[in-house]
C-alpha cells in the first residue's frame, strides 16, 4: 500500500482542537473554505485510517478525503481520537468532518452527510480456526451458541444489529470496547468469541501487531453499509457540503478511484 502523509498529529492537534472550538462557537456554519477543515483520523483503522511511526494520518482514506477536499479548494487537518468522542465533537463543532460515517436518523439531527464514497463489508473476525468451527447464519444463532461479540462503542454496523443489540436477549452477547485494537486483545484472551467490524481491517491491524496468524475472517457477511463523510452542521453550511458531495462524484469515476478501493468502491452513476 502507498505510504500516504499527511501533518503530524500529537500536541499540535490538542491546540487546533480547542481552537476550532472557539471559531465554531463564533462563527456561522462557512459555505466555502475560508480556513483548513478539521477531519477526524483514527489511529488503528488499516487499510483506512492509521497513525505511522512519525504521527502522521495515513491510509487509503485519508488520502482519498485530502484530494477531494483540496480538489475544491480546501485545506486540510488530521486529528486523531476515539470513534464515540467524534461523533461529540462534531455535534459540538469542535470537528468539521468525521469520515466512514453511516447515515443514521440520530445523527442527521446534528449533521449533514455526503454522498457515499466506498462501503463497509461488515463481519466477524474469530481466533484462528474459529471460522469453520463457529457456525453463523444469522445473530440468532450468537444467542443459540451462547457467544459474545465485541463491539467497537458508538459504531454503527446495520439495522440487523441494532436490533440485535437493543433487544434484552441480545444485549447479553455483547461486550463493548473502547477501540479496534483492545477488542483485538479481548478476542484473543478468549474474553469475546466474535469481533464485529471490517474483517479485512481488523486482520490487517493483528498483523501489524504481531498476531497476523491468531484471527481470522468469517466467512458470515452481517450487512453490506455504504460509509460517508459526516459534517458538523455548526461548521459546513449545506452549500459546501453539496460542492464536496459533487466532488466525489467526479472522484468515484476515476480509475484511480476504483485501483484504490476496489471491491469495496461504490457506483454512483
């Protein structure tokens, strides 16, 4: 994969971060790039979304955001934090856009969303020889087996498991975790027996963390969720998210688009 750079994130991103809270409290929502957009990263997200050994935001995602936004004329800032703490910060306005969001009722009441620019296949990982062991044809069968599934706090994965996890009988089968890479810990301590997320990510940061043969993909598809970027609506008037929208239509059509993304890219004609 190309090592994609982008500005270094540590204690410089504390600062712009309550910077932005400031501006966001004072301004009205800017219909053009009148300054940098502040865009939520995730540390842990490979192929998507990781922090290299220089602090930099890199992955397939970040690269993607940065060449649409600047394609519209907008610079652009990485800040790293926790999947549940976004979605606050852009309700407050402390972030401008939290990229891989699904477009959810709740959420539209504080945000705008884009069109969709690649979606999530959405599964379980499992140790390693799990996958044949373990027998999935739906969430019933996590209740039937008395498993438990570990899930990332605040993500959202389809109506299917919203459902399941709002249900009294299924939310005794789940244990949720503050990031990606402590579910991973917990899978592996035989504390959960199903990880729920991308599996092809989630076998991409054991890897990375020397465990690249411990788990496994599960071959039981839950959902198939188209992901877009989500706007605070204290920050973006609708104008620019419309101008960012039409810029990644114009993306999605590009060769380099569909080598990027690959199964994963969506059809937008």
């Amino acid at each position: 994969m190309t090592a994609w750079r982008f500005v270094p994130c540590t204690v410089v991103c504390l600062f712009v971060l309550l910077l932005w809270g400031m501006q966001s409290g004072q301004a009205k929502p800017m219909d053009d790039c009148s300054r940098p957009l502040l865009v939520r990263a995730s540390e842990t997200y490979s192929p998507f979304s990781m922090k290299d050994e220089n602090g930099f935001a890199v992955g397939i995602d970040n690269a993607f955001i940065s060449k649409v936004l600047k394609s519209v004329g907008c610079d652009v800032r990485f800040a790293f934090m926790p999947w549940k703490r976004s979605l606050y910060a852009v309700k407050q306005g402390n972030v401008d856009i939290l990229p891989s969001a699904s477009l959810t009722a709740e959420r539209a009441k504080y945000g705008l969303f884009s069109v969709p620019y690649r979606d999530d296949v959405i599964g379980f990982v499992v140790r390693n020889g799990d996958a044949g062991r373990i027998g999935l044809s739906s969430l019933k069968d996590v209740i039937a087996q008395g498993l438990v599934i570990g899930h990332v706090r605040g993500a959202y994965r389809g109506e299917a498991f919203e459902n399941f996890m709002n249900s009294p009988e299924g939310s005794r089968h789940i244990s949720d975790v503050p990031l990606g890479p402590h579910g991973l810990q917990l899978l592996l301590a035989n504390r959960v027996d199903l990880l729920l997320g991308i599996p092809a990510a989630y076998v991409a940061q054991a890897e990375q963390q020397g465990h690249g043969h411990s788990v496994e993909g599960h071959p039981f598809i839950l959902a198939r969720e188209p992901v877009r970027l989500m706007f605070s609506a204290k920050t973006i008037a609708p104008e620019l998210a419309r101008k960012i929208s039409d810029a990644i239509l114009r993306e999605t059509q590009t060769a380099e688009y569909k080598a990027l993304y690959g199964n994963q890219g969506v059809d937008l004609n």
